[in-house]
C-alpha cells in the first residue's frame, strides 16, 4: 500500500478504559458484551512459542486501517487493511511499571506461516510488518505469530481496533489534551494547529494521530511520537477524577470502547475485559513508559526499515526479562544472549549508516545518535513541555 494513503491512528489503550466504564456500568454488561468481537485464534505448537513470563502481561494492541464497513470517506472501502499501528504492552509481574513498545509498519521482518479459519497462509521470509494482517487472508493471530517471532516475547492476549476508534473514544472522553511542537498545516491528514497545547476528539483527533507531513521529516516515524503523545494522554484523561465521576460520560466510554475492540476469544466478554483492565489499572500513568523498536534505514529500500543491533536486541531482552527501561542502570540493559532471529538485520552503508532511520530527511540533516533508548513516560506532568 502506498504510505500515503495510509490513515494511522492508534488506541490500542481502549482495553484500559473499560477499567472505567464496565465499573460504572456493570448492570449493561449483556448490551456491551453484543459490542464486542472476538476471534479464536490459532498460534500453532507451544513448544515453538518463546517462554512465559510468571505473571507478567504481555499485550499485542493492534490498529488497523481496513475500511470495510466504513464507506468511501476515508478511501478504498473495500480494503482489508494492514497491522498499520501496533504496541506491544508489557506490564510487570508486580504491575509496578508498564512499557509500552512501538511497532514500526515499514520494518521487513519475517512472517511465519498462518492458518485462520481451515486457510493457510504462506510463510515469509522478508515482508514489511504491517503485511502480517489482512493479507493473503492472515488474521490477527499472524500478527501475534510474528511479533513473538520478532521480540522473544510471549504474548498472552491481543486487542485491535480500526481508525474509527479514535473518534469515538476522544470524544467520548469529552476530548484529549494533546501539545503541538509547531504550527501545524499538513494537507495528508487536513490537521491545522497552532504551536502549543489543545484539546482534539472527533475528526480533529484521527487527523492528529495521522499526522506526518509537517512534522519532523515527514516520514512515518515521525508520526509515532504523535501517536505514542496521544495514548498517554488518553489513559490519564481515562483515570480522571472528571471522568470516573461522570456517569454518562462512563457509559458512552464503555460502549464507544467496547463497539471498538475485536479481541481473542480467552478475553472475549466484558466480564473477562473488566478483570483484565483492572489488573492493568494497577499501573500508574507514571510508570508506563512509551519507546519505538530501534531501527535504520533498509539497506535495500529506502522506503522500509530493519532492525537498528545491539539495540532492538537490548530492548527485548528488557521485555522477555521482565525488566523497566526505567530501572538504574545496572539493571536496565541486560546483554540479550543472542540477537533475535526474528528479523533481517543489516550492516548499513550509505546515508543509513550507523544511524536511527529518518526516511524523508534532506541529506544535510542533523541525525541524532543516543545512546539509549529513546522513551517518553505517561505521565509527565504538562503536556507540552515534554
């Protein structure tokens, strides 16, 4: 698909507003049970899978661009659509911190073979991640399949919503602050915002998380910030004394959050989501850390992106070990035992040398180096001054 006609959005924190809305509503679980869709999915041997980790939670929040249903306002209504916007959360055994990873959809990884619904899909061996979903009939377990593939990680339940979601969650939260860095006129999503801080919900808020073509470079990594800004400030205007006393305001959540999800069929009734969502409202906003799997440039293609080592390896030996990215230093990093076989990983030449992928940037461009990983929290008091 061309990226262009891409519409990104994200709000896999939808599972954690039901923490707000079934409690309030408890009464209507029958009617919000009906809301919800729910997938069996097949993730083959469990020998093959990577290793549980005790009584931590793993969660693939998968966002998708497909148009079915939705006629022809926003493109092709007949599109199947792609794993488009994906976060991997992870919450600690002791629901003391949470992080929260990135997926990029341009990343070539492999994809394994998948069967949905007595079909099969044909393995991969170097495909862009956001193919892992909706193509040659691959369902949300595939995406699932390939993230485990990817990250060593063990995942326990998936949550996916398409972009519709973003409208009604934000305006059923009464709107979610969000800060603009500059002014911001980008003909793509039809965003114009002025430098500072806002309050988005509606058509205002998809064009916000849609965003790329008048900030940073102008690729789809510079939208992940947005992104990643945006879920942040949806579970603390979720967790607020303005929201949980509101019982209209709770009502309308719960059943915008439960109209958005389709989920595995292990937490397939709004019983099971409820307990899952207090679990997860154990965390503080504080605690939950937002990061992108590092990467580079593909060396192949300019237009995709491979897995920027040692880093990504970093990363998800934090996540398998169950470990923060905030903890000190002497815990936060431990070496990773082998480099995933996840994924292709290249030694870059050219203008992707050495350096974090920034497609679309002039070739006199600033290209910044850290030597951690880059990482915003939830809760960082204002939100532009971040």
């Amino acid at each position: 698909m061309n990226s262009r006609q891409v519409l990104k959005w994200t709000s896999g924190v939808a599972a954690l507003l039901l923490a707000v809305g079934c409690g309030g509503a408890y009464y209507a679980y029958q009617r919000f049970d009906r809301n919800i869709s729910a997938v069996e999915v097949e993730l083959g041997d469990p020998v093959e899978r990577p290793p549980a980790t005790t009584e931590a939670l793993n969660l693939l929040m998968i966002g998708t661009d497909s148009r079915e249903g939705l006629g022809r306002a926003y493109g092709d209504e007949g599109s199947t659509g792609h794993a488009d916007t994906t976060l991997l959360f992870h919450v600690a055994k002791d629901r003391s911190n949470a992080t929260v990873v990135s997926i990029p959809r341009d990343l070539m990884v492999p994809i394994p073979e998948c069967r949905s619904g007595g079909r099969t899909a044909p393995a991969e061996s170097r495909a862009m991640f956001n193919t892992s979903l909706g193509q040659a009939g691959r369902d949300p377990g595939c995406t699932w399949k390939t993230v485990e593939k990817l990250t060593g990680v063990r995942v326990d339940h998936f949550l996916m919503v398409n972009f519709q979601a973003v409208k009604t969650l934000s305006t059923a939260l009464g709107g979610v602050e969000v800060c603009a860095g500059k002014d911001i006129d980008d003909p793509g999503s039809h965003l114009v915002m002025r430098k500072g801080r806002h309050v988005v919900q509606g058509e205002q808020a998809l064009a916000f998380v849609r965003t790329r073509h008048s900030v940073g470079y102008g690729g789809d990594l510079t939208r992940i910030p947005l992104q990643q800004q945006f879920v942040s400030s949806m579970i603390r205007k979720a967790r607020s004394t303005g929201t949980l006393t509101d019982p209209g305001r709770l009502w309308s959540l719960a059943d915008a959050a439960t109209k958005a999800l389709t989920v595995d069929s292990a937490i397939g009734s709004v019983g099971k989501l409820r307990d899952l969502a207090l679990d997860l409202g154990r965390v503080s906003p504080g605690s939950i850390t937002f990061t992108t799997v590092p990467v580079l440039d593909d060396p192949r293609n300019q237009e995709h992106l491979v897995l920027r080592q040692p880093d990504a390896a970093r990363l998800f030996a934090l996540l398998a070990t169950d470990r923060s990215l905030t903890a000190p230093p002497a815990t936060a990093a431990p070496t990773a035992t082998a480099t995933p076989t996840a994924t292709e990983t290249a030694t870059p030449t050219g203008s992707g040398s050495g350096a974090p992928a920034r497609r679309g940037a002039p070739p006199d461009a600033p290209v910044a180096t850290p030597t951690d990983l880059q990482r915003v929290q939830a809760d960082d008091g204002d939100v532009c001054a971040r």
